[in-house]
C-alpha cells in the first residue's frame, strides 16, 4: 500500500510560452472582453481571428482601438490577444475599449490621466431595463381601452 503511494506518474506537457506583459478586463452589457499585451509587432487578434475580420464596421472598430490611437508611443512593440464572450458587436467594441486601456494603465501608470481625461477607464454600467409583468416592454404600457 505504501509503495502506490510513492510511486507517481508525471506528465510531461509542452507549452508555448509567450510572454505576457500585461492583463485587462472590460465589460459592458453582457460582454466581458480579456485583453493581454504581448511582446511583438502590433497585430491584433481576437479570438483567433484578425482584427479586422472580427469586428466588420469601421465603427466598432475605431472604438475598440481608441485607447491606442491616443498612446501610440507607449503602444509600439505589443501584440494585442483578446477573448471576448457574449454581447453583441457595439458592447464587445466598448468591453475591449476598456481592457485595452486597463492593460496599457499596468504597463505605464503615467497613462492613467491621459485615459480618464478620455474617459476611458470608467465602466458603462448601462444594461437594459427588464420588462414587468402587466406591461409592454420595460416601461410601455398596453393601450387603453375606453369603451
């Protein structure tokens, strides 16, 4: 009995080991975006997919990369990885936003002042409002019947 014990099997797993410098995590609605920089040549991609690819209009793709087209200088020589679950397109843009600017804030907290000048370390906490029994939608009523 005592010799199971001391015998173990280890595993031996190869990992790719890519530096991550920094971590960031942006939610908005139901969108929760987790944003790593990583040392290299400034490709963007999110989950698995190009930048590009990924998000379609030219909208939600300035808002997702405004936080680096402010700290350009700052941003040279990252790669940006990103996971994204749930949302739609414009909440994913905004969730992404904010990861970015937090990741870019534990890199160099100097960029906190220059970012909340922006307003882009503030969460939107804006959901939708719930529909209530008796009504409509969240707040319209049914119409009203006189006779």
């Amino acid at each position: 009995m005592e010799e199971a014990k001391t015998t173990k099997v280890e595993k031996k797993t190869k990992k790719v080991v890519t530096k991550k410098i920094a971590h960031g995590v942006g939610r908005r609605k139901c969108a929760v975006a987790r944003v790593w920089l990583l040392k290299g040549k400034g490709d963007i991609v999110v989950n698995n997919r190009p930048f590009e690819e990924y998000f379609d209009t030219e909208l939600t793709r300035k808002t997702a990369v405004f936080p680096i087209s402010i700290c350009s200088d700052t941003f040279s020589g990252y790669s940006i990885k990103v996971n994204i679950v749930g949302g739609g397109q414009t909440a994913q843009a905004d969730a992404v936003k904010l990861g970015i600017s937090r990741a870019l804030v534990t890199i160099d907290p100097d960029l906190r002042s220059v970012l909340k000048e922006y307003k882009l370390l503030s969460v939107d906490s804006r959901v939708k409002e719930r529909k209530k029994y008796g009504q409509r939608g969240a707040r319209r009523k049914f119409q009203f019947v006189k006779r």
